[in-house]
C-alpha cells in the first residue's frame, strides 16, 4: 500500500478478515501512482509523479529496499506499471502520453549500450546510461 505522505507498507491478506503489516512504513522516494509486483513475488516496481520508477527488492518483507538507481523516462506522472512474466522486463505508461520498455538485464543492457556507440562507452557516458552502477570499461 502507498499512501499519501508517500511511504509504502506491504501488507499480509492470508486472512482476509485481518490483514497485518508485514513493515514498516517505508519511504517511496515520491508519490506513487503505479505499482507492479513480478512473478518470483520479491520484486516490485514502483512508478511516481514525478515521472520516476524505482525497482524494489522485498525477499524480506518485513525490509523492503530499492535496487539501483531510478528509471527516468516519463516526464509526467508513471500511471501503469508492469513486470514481465520472466521478470527482466518492465512496461509503464505516463500521463505524458508515453509507453516505455525498460530491459533489466544489466549485461544485456551493457552488451547494447557497446553496440549502439561502436564499442567506446566513456564514463560520462555510462553515468548517463546506468546511473551510479559502477564503471568498468565494458566495450573492450
């Protein structure tokens, strides 16, 4: 569940009746406006106002935490989310009238990146691309 001040909590519904925490409330880094769990039931996504998408490691549910940096593409609202059956693959839509394709395979993301710019990838070029992952040289 998101609320308004902008903290998730995720919740237990084994008992219909009674639902439970199952965390804290946790802060979402936004307003969140759309929400997509994977099929292996420990990721989820979560699209913003702000146009932002964050993915979500929740193994332990009672610790959710982000993985990586966030998704920018949108430049409005994210309203629909969703994780592809394998999981590597994550499709949202924005109020910005916009469908993205987001690939979650870091290698297969890399391998693509060499491709598209002839095998000279420099740092500030993977900063652009890949966020605070890491450099190393991956186009050698």
């Amino acid at each position: 569940m998101a609320t308004a001040d902008g903290t998730l909590r995720l919740w237990t519904v084994a008992r219909a009746a009674h639902p439970r925490p199952l965390s804290p409330p946790t802060d979402s880094a936004g307003l969140v406006s759309a929400l997509a769990f994977g099929p292996d039931g420990r990721t989820f996504a979560t699209g913003t106002t702000d146009g932002m998408i964050r993915l979500w490691d929740v193994t332990d549910p009672a610790r959710p935490s982000t993985t990586g940096d966030a998704l920018v593409g949108h430049t409005g609202a994210v309203d629909r989310a969703v994780l592809g059956p394998a999981g590597h693959t994550l499709a949202t839509s924005g109020v910005d009238g916009t469908i993205r394709l987001w690939d979650l395979d870091i290698d297969r993301v890399v391998h693509h990146i060499c491709d598209t710019t002839g095998n000279a990838l420099s740092r500030a070029q993977w900063r652009h691309r890949l966020g605070s992952l890491s450099y190393r040289p991956p186009c050698t």
